[in-house]
C-alpha cells in the first residue's frame, strides 16, 4: 500500500516529467519568443507549490527509503545503488553530464558541419554555467541540512551561510537545464521524454542516497527548467553566450549585436 508522501512524491515527479510537452507552447513565435510561456509558468509554479506542500512529509519520506529498498522488487532493480557516486544518475548531476552532452555534439558539428548542433552544445555548456551560479546562490542563503547530516531525519533544520547545502538539489536542477537544451533544440517528442525521464531519475537517485529531501529534488526541477530555458533565450534571442577570451586563455561572456 503507497502511503500519501510516497504518492505525492510520485506524482511530482511525474508532474516534471511532463514539462516537455507543456513547453511545446513557448515555440509558437520563433521570432522574439518569450522567457515562459503562460502554460509553462502555470506548470512550473504548481511544482513550486507541490514542493512546498511535499515539505512537511519530507522526513516521513526519507524514513520510509531503507525499507523500500530492503523490499525484493527494490533489490531486483538495483535501487539500492542509484544515485551512488561513479554512476549515470550520479555523473549525469555532475559537470561530467554537460561536457559529455556538449562535447557529443561538437564533435558531431564538425563532422557534419553543422552549426546548429555546434550552437546545441554550447548552449548545453552554458546552461551548466547558469544554472550553478543560481544552485549555489540559493543553497548559500537557505543552508538547508542534507538528511544524511541530521538526527532522525529532521527535515527543518536550516543555518543559512553555513555550507549547509541540500536546497535545492543542483544535481536534479543540472540535470534538468540539460534535458532542457536537448530537449528545445530538437523536435523529436522521443527525445524529449527520454531525457526528462533520465532528469527525473537523477533526482529520485538522490532521495534514495539520503543526499536530498524531495522538496529539494521538486525544487531543483524548476529551477533546472528555468536555467535551461534562461539560456535558450539569452542565447537565441538576445545573443549572449560563452566564448573564448581576447588573449585565449579561458571563456568569458560574449554578445552579438
């Protein structure tokens, strides 16, 4: 029997998940596209709001993760070691997710010549840089405690500029800026399902390795989401971008006029 934080859990997940065919509406005007669409600003706020209402079931959920993964079906599908470091769900949170994504689609520009796959790992580099500078901003002023970090998985313990970190979750917001860019960039719905599927799962590795609370990981979500789509929009309407320095010796902000 799911018990309602389990469920609630569930169904946000699954609420992210479905944010690449909400955001179908913010491709209708190519030519000055707006930041959000009103459909994906609706969608992206009831997130917030399921984050907000999931918080208080927050250590109800975190108690109950040992003995799901003890259950037969949990050891069968190996959950017990999604999420640990070194794999996919893990890597994919890291920086190793967007320079694998980016440099993918550079070698596979070059060999095509094609400049809009160049643009897409680009754009996927960028939103790495992006979405950190928002993650680390908010988790500095929220210090919010890792459940691994407290006694009896108490979930409101919070010392803001602390280096307490777990709100929100950057490897499922990381992950999400990413599928974001692939997502947009390309007009395949498979794509698109694939790689918010993959998003999704990284941040369900997280709550099983008692790195993040699910408010978190809901919260991370979003704001991956808007990294993702801040970058499409400085990137393919106002034409800001990463490029290489004057003397060579690193990237810095670039803009086309």
């Amino acid at each position: 029997m799911i018990n309602r934080s389990r469920l609630l859990a569930i169904l946000f997940l699954c609420h992210l998940s479905a944010l690449p065919v909400f955001a179908e509406d913010s491709k209708t005007d190519k030519s000055n596209p707006p930041l959000l669409s009103p459909t994906e600003i609706w969608v992206s706020g009831g997130v917030l709001l399921g984050a907000l209402a999931v918080y208080s079931e927050d250590s109800k959920i975190q108690r109950g993760v040992p003995n799901f993964l003890k259950k037969r079906s949990s050891r069968r599908l190996g959950l017990e070691n999604m999420g640990k470091t070194g794999t996919i769900f893990e890597q994919m949170g890291n920086v190793e997710g967007p320079l694998a994504v980016s440099g993918g689609y550079y070698i596979v520009g070059l060999c095509t010549h094609s400049p809009y796959t160049l643009k897409t790992g680009s754009l996927s580099l960028e939103s790495y840089a992006v979405n950190a500078l928002l993650v680390l901003s908010i988790k500095e002023v929220v210090g919010r405690f890792r459940p691994i970090n407290v006694h009896n998985f108490d979930s409101h313990k919070f010392k803001p500029f602390s280096n307490q970190d777990s709100f929100p979750s950057g490897h499922t917001s990381t992950s999400f800026a990413l599928a974001t860019i692939v997502t947009q960039r390309s007009d395949s719905c498979w794509v698109g399902a694939g790689t918010y599927t993959l998003a999704s799962l990284v941040g369900v590795g997280r709550i099983l390795q008692n790195k993040h609370w699910t408010s978190d990981v809901l919260a991370g979500g979003v704001l991956g989401y808007f990294s993702g789509k801040l970058t499409l929009w400085m990137g393919e309407t106002k034409g800001w971008g990463l490029g290489p320095s004057d003397k060579g010796r690193g990237l810095t902000v670039t803009k086309k006029f």
